[in-house]
C-alpha cells in the first residue's frame, strides 16, 4: 500500500516555535516501510510561519501546496501525525482536504491528541476514519494489513478507535513494544534531515551547530499528577540497549554529520549503570559532539560518577525536574517521591563535573500557597543552578491533576489545553489568580537571577555558560519577564 505521513500544521502564539526532527514521525515509517510498504513523509511546518489577523502564527503550508503533495502522492492510506489540541483543526482540514481529492483515501490519527481525548477525538474529527491510540510501530501496520483484507481484523489492532455502524469500537491499548531494539532507526532518508538539523532551534545552549534528536529509552515508571506521557509510551520505562542507542549514534554523527544531539528521553538516568555504559561506548569510540537533557532527568539516581563519565562523553547541561521548591507540593500534590536532599546532592554531583545546571519549576498546582511559593524562591536560590525555566501547571485530560480539577468543578469535563506554549496559566487556585501567578513568576525569575548574578557571569564569561544568546535572552525577557 501507498502510505503518505503527514505532520499536522498548527497554529502557535509566537513567530518562534521549537522545533526539533520528527521522530515519532520519521520512527514510524521506518517500522510501515520494513513492513513491506512504500511510505513517504511531509511535513508542511518546516517553512517561515505566516502571521494571521488575530496575531498568531499558522506553521503550515497553503492549501494549494498541500494538496499538490497530495495528489502528487497519490495515497492509499494518509498517517496524520497530531500531538496538541491547537493542531486538531488543522489536521482535521488535512483530513477533508484529502477526502474531496480522493475519496477513498482512508485517513488515520495518531500521536497525543487521539492518545488523551480518544473517542471524543474520533466523535470531531469527521473526515478521519481511524484514530491510533499510544505508540503505533507495531499499531499502524497491523491496521494496514487488516485495510488489505489480510488475516487481521480491525477488532485485532491495538488501540484502534473507529466507527461500526452507529457506534465507536474503541479497542484498549494492550501492547507496548518491550524490545525497543528490534525497531528500525528513524527513517531519515524520507524527510529533507538538513534542514531539520539547521532550523536555528536552540534548547538550552545547543542546536547552533547540525543537530539532530535521539530517544534512548520510552515512559517514565513514575506518575506525576500533571503528566500524561504514559498514555502514549505507556505505564513502563523501556530502554535500548547501550549497543542499540551507539549504533544510532554512530548514524547519527559518521552519517548526518550532527554536532550537537538532544536526548529527548523523559527519564534518561532511571539506569544510571545503563548511562555509564552509554558514556563510556561514547567515549571508547572516540566520537566527538555536544548533547544535553532538554527534556529533563529525574534526580533520584545520579551520582558523581555518573556526572563525571556524562561530562566527558560531551554532555553539555541538563536539566533537572525540580518543579516545587515546596517538598509538600512536590511530593503530596505533585506525587513526584523526590526530596529536597536527592536533589541537592544531584545538582552537586552535576557541578561538580563541571556540568552546568538548569532546573523545571512549575507553577500554580492546587494546595500551593505563598508560604509554598517562598519555599520554592528560596530553594531555587540556594541550588548552584545555571538557570530556570518554569511552566504553569496544565491539566491534560487523563491526568490525576485534570481529574482532580473536574471534580472540584475548576474544569469542565471537555476542558482541552488550547493554544498554549505553557508560558500562560489556564485556570486559577484557591490562592492565586491568574494575574498573580504571572507576578509570581516575574518574582521568582527576579530574585533567582539576582541572587545568582555573579556566579552566572562568571560562567558567560569563562565559556561555561551555553544556554544563553541572544535570541533566547530577548524570548526570555518578553515572554518571562514582561509577559
């Protein structure tokens, strides 16, 4: 079959996006063309933005390009990759777009959105025939095959979510890939790589140089009550194997020629002996590249050998999930099981190795008052940290801090997270209303930055200090500071 993939354009409040490689995108055709399939990739965000009347930013291609890479394409099955609310429509008029060129193109969703609103999705999302829920290396060829009138049936597939008659099938999501080693690399060769690894993304320091993305393990075995990464990766952590993540590694720099390498894992260090193996392949193979931890680490199993062997094999800064300063709102309101002394002693070990440090705060959880708030100012002050770099607490359907909210009447039970890039509070606490969350973080950033002035110019100073450019200084100030 002919399968054409495509990443959803969306609509964002500022003319500077993050964006890094597509690899749920790039993994996914890997698996769809080992399966047997001729599979292509499109994303239409990669160009300049276009600002719209209401003063957002549409990252996507025009209709007329759209459809032309369509038709040109000529698919049997179209892949629409759709991870936040503020993409649906747009990956809703793919969908129609495509429907009224070839009627019988059968159109599939995958990614977060689908993963977190499920049959609610599928109910909007007209013109989409089929919704994968979770990770769909092994998902989405399975509904191919079933689409072939091949032994599987649709019942079959892995959380499938799709219409009988008058009703949603909404079929569990059972199986989570335990061998992540038996997948292909990410598909690189089907999208232009080059341009992904110049776009001019910095996170935290790198991307000025080629870059590109690497996953070495998937989920998290803890439950934040503010996180829904396992709906999609599921309940377990999973690694690769230290051989595994080498040999990407090996394509990655020798192949792409990258420089700089963001480990987007979201618990990188729950093995530290795993880390070690990693660092020290890095090293015994003598390659020569740049990398942090964009997404942050879990502090609760870094030592100073660790740090040491990371600091060597070219990491260049983490960042640690901190979120509270407040050990209450951390561990009773947050369920993150991480104590004030875990992390002192990891962010010691890190500056130790001479590895700068930054440090996740989140703002406005339920419970959190202003002796709380102090807490957290003067945590974060006392921690030799390199910087900080806060959200505001976002309710995603499917978490404990969404539910808790919906039964406290603060949500309604059809609450999305809108066009949001996290810098705006989206609902108000007992203690706080939306405008003072606004000054707390202003006060938060102010006093943080004051009372870390001299050690941070001296690491600009020396060199040591690669988080920081101008770009980011003036997105810092304007979104920060200024709001």
């Amino acid at each position: 079959m002919r399968v054409l993939l495509i990443h959803s354009p969306y609509r964002y409040p500022h003319a500077y996006a993050m964006r890094t490689e597509l690899l749920g995108l790039t993994s996914l055709a890997a698996a769809v063309r080992q399966a047997g399939h001729e599979v292509s990739v499109f994303d239409p965000t990669l160009g300049r933005p276009t600002k719209l009347p209401d003063g957002s930013y549409y990252y996507g291609a025009t209709d007329e390009t759209l459809t032309s890479h369509i038709r040109d394409a000529a698919p049997d099955v179209l892949g629409l990759s759709c991870h936040y609310a503020y993409s649906r429509d747009e990956a809703f008029r793919v969908a129609s777009l495509t429907k009224q060129m070839r009627s019988d193109t059968v159109t599939v969703m995958g990614g977060l959105y689908p993963s977190v609103y499920r049959t609610r999705a599928f109910r909007l999302g007209g013109p989409v025939d089929y919704l994968l829920t979770g990770e769909a290396e092994e998902s989405f060829p399975a509904l191919l095959s079933a689409l072939a009138s091949k032994p599987t049936s649709l019942g079959e597939v892995d959380g499938l979510i799709y219409g009988r008659g008058a009703t949603i099938a909404c079929n569990p999501k059972r199986t989570f890939i335990a061998d992540l080693d038996r997948l292909p690399f990410p598909a690189r060769d089907l999208v232009d790589i080059r341009r992904y690894m110049t776009t001019g993304s910095v996170l935290y320091g790198l991307g000025g140089r080629p870059t590109l993305s690497l996953l070495t393990s998937r989920s998290c075995p803890n439950r934040c009550s503010f996180c829904n990464m396992h709906l999609v990766h599921g309940p377990r952590w999973r690694p690769r194997s230290p051989e595994n993540v080498l040999a990407e590694l090996d394509e990655i720099l020798n192949r792409h020629h990258a420089q700089h390498v963001f480990v987007m894992d979201d618990n990188f260090t729950l093995d530290p002996d795993r880390v070690k193996l990693i660092c020290e392949g890095i090293l015994r193979r003598n390659y020569r590249f740049r990398w942090n931890t964009p997404n942050g680490i879990s502090v609760k199993n870094v030592d100073e050998e660790m740090a040491r062997l990371m600091k060597r094999a070219g990491c260049a800064n983490v960042c640690v999930a901190i979120e509270s300063g407040s050990e209450y709102i951390r561990n009773h309101v947050m369920k993150k099981g991480v104590s004030d002394e875990q992390i002192v002693r990891a962010v010691a070990a890190f500056k130790k190795a001479d590895i700068p440090v930054g440090a996740f705060i989140v703002l406005g959880m339920p419970e959190e008052d202003h002796d709380h708030f102090a807490e957290t100012v003067r945590f974060v002050n006392a921690l030799p940290l390199s910087f900080v770099a806060t959200t505001f607490a976002i309710p995603f359907p499917g978490t404990e801090l969404h539910a808790s909210l919906v039964r406290a009447g603060v949500l309604s039970e059809d609450f999305e997270v809108g066009m949001d890039n996290f810098n705006f509070p989206v609902f108000e606490t007992a203690c706080f209303t939306k405008r003072d969350l606004l000054a707390r973080r202003r006060a938060l950033f102010t006093s943080f930055y004051a009372s870390h002035a001299f050690s941070i110019l001296k690491e600009l100073f020396t060199g040591r200090l690669t988080w920081v450019g101008g770009n980011l200084l003036r997105r810092f100030l304007a979104e920060k500071c200024f709001g």
